[in-house]
C-alpha cells in the first residue's frame, strides 16, 4: 500500500490515494494522513465503503477524542443515534425527504455560510471527515477556503493588527443572520465560546485567521468595529483564489482542518433528491501521539 497525495489547488487540497482507510492502522501509514493534513489541510479520498462504525473508529485511530456537540443537540435529537456521528441529509427519521418547513431542514441550510465546525464550543472541533452515502444528480458541491493563504496575504500593518484579538463564536448568533429564533432554554444552552482571532497551527507553525460566520464580536471591541472587521476578513478569506469547490461522489471521504480552513455548502433541489453524509469531528485538543517526532516549524 503506498499512500500518494495529488495537489487540487495551488494553496491546499490534495486527493489521495492508495489507502482504504477501514485498514489504515499501522502508525506510519495514519502519520503519513497526519502530515498531509499538515500539508494540505483539505484531503479527499475516492470510493471509501465505510459503515457508520469503521467511520468512527477511522476518525479515532487518525486523531483521537470525538467531538460530540457540533451540532445542536439543543434542537433536536440525534436520528442516528450517537451524538459523535452527526447527521448530514435531508431526510427524516422515517428516511423520507424533509417538508419545507422542518425545522431541522432550516437549521441545516445554514451550513451554506461559510464556517467551521464547533468553534462556537470549546474544545472547538479539528479534523472532520465527512462521508458520502447518497448524492443528489447536480450540485451541493462543498467549497472550502485556505485560511492559511488568506492570512499570508494580508499585509504587515494588518496582520500586526490582528494579532493577539479574541472573538466570541455563537452559533445562535449566525443563525440569528439568517432570521432563526431561540427559546430562552435553548439559548442558555448556546452560550458559545471564545477563540483567538490568529491560530499558530502547532505542526507547521503557520498562521492562520480563524474565521465563522458563527464569529460574533472581537472582545474589546467595540461591536460595529468589530464587527465589521470580521466582516471584511471573511470577504478576503473567500476570495476565488483561497477557495476549493469539492462535487460529491457516493463513497467519498473528505478530510478537513477547521483549525486553519472555512467550508460551505452549495445549494441543490432538496426538495426532490435525498442527499446523505456523516460527520464524524475530533476535539481539538492536544493530541496523544504526541507530534514530537515530526517536523516542525517546517517552512516547505
Ligand atoms: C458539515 C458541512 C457542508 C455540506 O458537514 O460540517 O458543513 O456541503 N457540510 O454538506
Ligand atoms: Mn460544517
């Protein structure tokens, strides 16, 4: 087995091949993955079967402790029943497509902002891998953004500026952009979370914003200042040349970084064509096999 990776953007994304990931347990094979995650940031892998059960052992071997509210468990129940596998379709408990109005059919439309998973937690999540079951005939592409280049190409006097800044992440607060309304219960619940405004990624030493629409205020701001500069930081982070489109094929894994990219889905006729993924986020806390022996502050 010899694991190759095939560059699908100048700045990140690689498709890989040679690895069926339900076998991939030997310690240098899951740290080749790692440093191309490193590398890369965004992995795509091609015709990967795997069951609900291999996906979550996958995600363990590759990275450790599963995340487990990415989602909004406060909403509604898991139809898959363990909160480590989050439900990405249009379909209901009965496997039939969603009415207009479900709630949860809303709630998943604002997976079309640009995000990433569970920064409105803490731990936030760092990889998730997101596994295609059934994949309607045209679009609902996923698009990606290099949070990584984006940082590089501000300028000095910016990135001086940005240094040190904290923002408070809410995911009540972005679907609130998109007219959704709370319940006194359920906001108590969401309270969100606080991140620096710049990430050191602790492999490659890189910088990179890390940026959501759940991204609400910068502590110590004041709130349109504030909120205007994430605002304008997200409009530079999703220009075309930071940004990779993915189109779906049934059996596809797709590995990202929420550490250092955005993602986004694309719109597509949910009303007629059933679309079914799984998610699976780790946490993203220090991880166990103990990055010392790989490079670092690697400059390649
Ligand atoms: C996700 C997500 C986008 C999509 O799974 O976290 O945002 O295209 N998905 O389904
Ligand atoms: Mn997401």
């Amino acid at each position: 087995m010899s694991i190759s990776f095939r560059g699908l953007h100048p700045h990140f994304a690689a498709e890989v091949s040679g690895v069926d990931l339900r076998e991939a347990r030997a310690p240098a094979a899951l740290d080749r993955l790692r440093a191309g995650m490193d590398e890369y940031a965004v992995l795509v892998f091609r015709d990967q079967p795997f069951t609900d059960a291999e996906q979550l052992a996958f995600a363990q071997r590759l990275d450790g402790a599963l995340h487990t509210k990415t989602g909004i468990s406060a909403l509604q129940k898991n139809r898959l029943g363990d909160e480590a596998l989050t439900d990405i379709s249009n379909v209901n408990e009965r496997g039939e497509i969603q009415q207009r109005e479900d709630r949860r059919r809303e709630y998943s439309l604002a997976n079309r902002l640009w995000h990433t998973d569970a920064s409105f937690q803490d731990p936030p999540g760092r990889y998730s891998m997101l596994h295609a079951r059934v994949i309607p005939p045209a679009g609902a592409d996923t698009e990606f953004a290099d949070m990584r280049a984006a940082y590089d190409a501000l300028d000095a006097a910016m990135k001086a500026r940005l240094e040190g800044l904290r923002v408070h992440h809410s995911i009540a607060y972005s679907r609130q952009t998109l007219g959704f309304d709370f319940s006194d219960a359920e906001k108590a619940q969401l309270q969100g979370a606080v991140h620096p405004l710049v990430r050191t990624l602790p492999r490659s030493g890189r910088k990179a914003l890390y940026l959501a629409s759940h991204a609400s205020r910068i502590i110590d701001w004041p709130l349109p200042d504030g909120r205007l500069l994430l605002r304008d930081l997200i409009e530079h982070a999703t220009q075309r040349q930071f940004v990779h489109r993915h189109a779906w094929r049934a059996g596809d894994l797709v590995i990202w970084d929420n550490r250092c990219t955005m993602h986004r889905a694309t719109p597509f006729e949910d009303g007629r064509y059933q679309r079914e993924l799984r998610r699976v986020t780790t946490l993203d806390v220090e991880r166990r096999d103990a990055d010392a022996s790989s490079a670092r502050g690697g400059t390649g």
